[in-house]
C-alpha cells in the first residue's frame, strides 16, 4: 500500500487507536493531520515529523461544528486538499439505562455520532470536488451486539453504522468510499479502565483469545484508505478476533 501525496485527518489521534492509525498512515507515505482535544496531538505530529513524513497538529473538539470547520479549513489551507478521513474520536460514559444522565446520553452520543456527521459533512465538499475520497469511521461490535451498561455507546455506534451506509450511497457516483471498522476488545486506555473481573469475563468472549492491538485496528484502516480497497465501500469490517460471531 503507498499513501504518497495522500492528505489524511485522523481525528481523537492524540493517543490509542487513533494514534495507532496516524502513525500508520504516515509510514505509508501520508501527510497526517493529528487531531485530538488536548495538547497529545503535538507529540504524535512531532513522532510523524521523525519519520520524514508532513504533520500537523490541529486542538479541536470535534463535536463542535466551528472547530470542525476550523479543522478542515485549516488542513485545506496547509496542503490544499484533503484525501482521507478517519472519524475515530470517541468517549464512553457507562451506566445502566435506569440510571443514566440525560448529560451522559448526550455526551455520548454528541462526541461519537455527531462528530462523525460534523466531520464528514466538511471533507465532503473538497472530496466531491476533486472526484476522489476515503472516508472510515470507528465504530464498534458494541454497536451490533449490544453490551449492558453501554446503551449509549452502542446507540452512537449503531447510528455511525446507518450513517456509513447511507452516506456511501450518497457519494459512490463521486468516487468517494465511505466505510466502518467495529473493534473488539483492543488494549487502549479505554479499556483499560474496566476492572479485572470484566476484563477477564470480556476475554472468554474472544475466539483467538487475547485482545486486539490499537495496530490492528490501524492496519485496516490503512487498507480501506489505499487505492486497492476502491471497490469496497458501505461495509462494516469487524476487527474483534472473531468476538461479535461468537457473542450473537
Ligand atoms: P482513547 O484511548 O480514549 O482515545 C480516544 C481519543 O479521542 C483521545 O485521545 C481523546 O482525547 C480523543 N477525544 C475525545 N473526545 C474528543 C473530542 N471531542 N474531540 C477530539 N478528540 C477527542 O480511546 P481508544 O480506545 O483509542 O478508541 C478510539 C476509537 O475506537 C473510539 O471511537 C472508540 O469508541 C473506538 N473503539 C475502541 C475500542 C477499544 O476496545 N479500545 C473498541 C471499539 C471501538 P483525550 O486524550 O483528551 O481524552
């Protein structure tokens, strides 16, 4: 795969999986945007930097719609266009429907989904335009099987997956791919939150048996954005050491 002259924004790379896929991107030849909400992104643009590929960092939130726009304009401003987006921010704020916030409802959703169609809807007007485009956004098994204590996330992530299928049919006439990954269970301080007791419970659930590295998440994404995954789009790639057929 060769991704030379390839303009990416990955979005929440800051750390974990996103960083994961920034830095995979950039080795195969990607200029990478490096989005996150705090300062991390600096880092990992200067890691990309290293390695002789062109980085930029960019601090937005990208459930906002004006640091959304600022995100854009500005990586169209510095490289002149933009090939790939990877929709990968993403928080979980778990607990039982019966007693989850109206905040954390919206938290969850605002962050995950919305920042999707945010995100989207502004690197489609360069994509459409220049009749080429890579669009994969970070779903997760959760989003399929469902997981209690996770209404909120599974909802968000279910709701990237119908916008995913949507969206590709709305741009395959452009020459644009839009395309989901749903991880497993994958070793980020995401998970690594979680206690001991379901760490263990969530591992017998796991076919090949041990958990997913963010670069596995990253050696998907890196596919789904080459020029040999053109003819793939409105697809969900489970990443999960087989964990969503074994947990229908
Ligand atoms: P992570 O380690 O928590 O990283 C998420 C990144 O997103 C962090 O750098 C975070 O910034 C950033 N972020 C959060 N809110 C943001 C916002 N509003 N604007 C910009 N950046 C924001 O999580 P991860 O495990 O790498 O997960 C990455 C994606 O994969 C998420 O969409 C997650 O739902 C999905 N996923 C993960 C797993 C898993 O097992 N880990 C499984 C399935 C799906 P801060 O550092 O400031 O918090």
């Amino acid at each position: 795969m060769n991704l030379a002259n390839r303009v990416a924004i990955i979005t929440g790379s800051g750390r974990g999986i996103g960083k994961a896929i920034a830095l995979r991107l950039a080795e195969t030849g990607a200029t990478v945007v490096v989005n996150d909400i705090d300062e991390s992104a600096q880092g990992v643009a200067e890691e990309i930097k290293a390695m002789n590929r062109q980085s930029l960092a960019i601090l937005a939130d990208v459930s906002l719609s004006s640091d959304v726009a600022r995100l854009v304009e500005t990586t169209r401003a510095t490289y002149g266009k933009i090939d790939i987006l990877v929709n990968n921010a993403g928080i979980t704020r778990d607990q039982l429907v019966v007693r989850m916030s109206d905040e954390d409802w919206d938290r969850v959703l605002t962050v995950n989904l919305k920042s999707t169609f945010l995100c989207t809807r502004a690197v489609l007007r360069h994509m459409i335009k220049q009749r080429w485009g890579r669009i994969i956004s970070i779903a997760s098994i959760v989003g399929i099987v469902g997981n209690p204590g996770q209404a909120n996330y599974a909802s968000a992530k279910a709701g990237i997956i119908g916008f995913t299928r949507t969206v590709a049919k709305e741009v395959a006439s452009r020459g644009i791919t839009v395309n989901a990954i749903a991880p497993g269970f994958i070793d980020t301080e995401m998970t690594q939150q979680l206690g001991e007791d379901r760490r263990q419970e969530l591992m017998r659930h796991i076919p090949l048996g041990y958990l997913g590295s963010p670069r596995d998440v990253a050696e998907a994404v890196a596919f789904l954005a080459s020029e040999e995954a053109r003819y793939i789009t409105g697809q969900v790639l489970n990443v999960d050491g087989g964990m969503a057929e074994a947990w229908l």
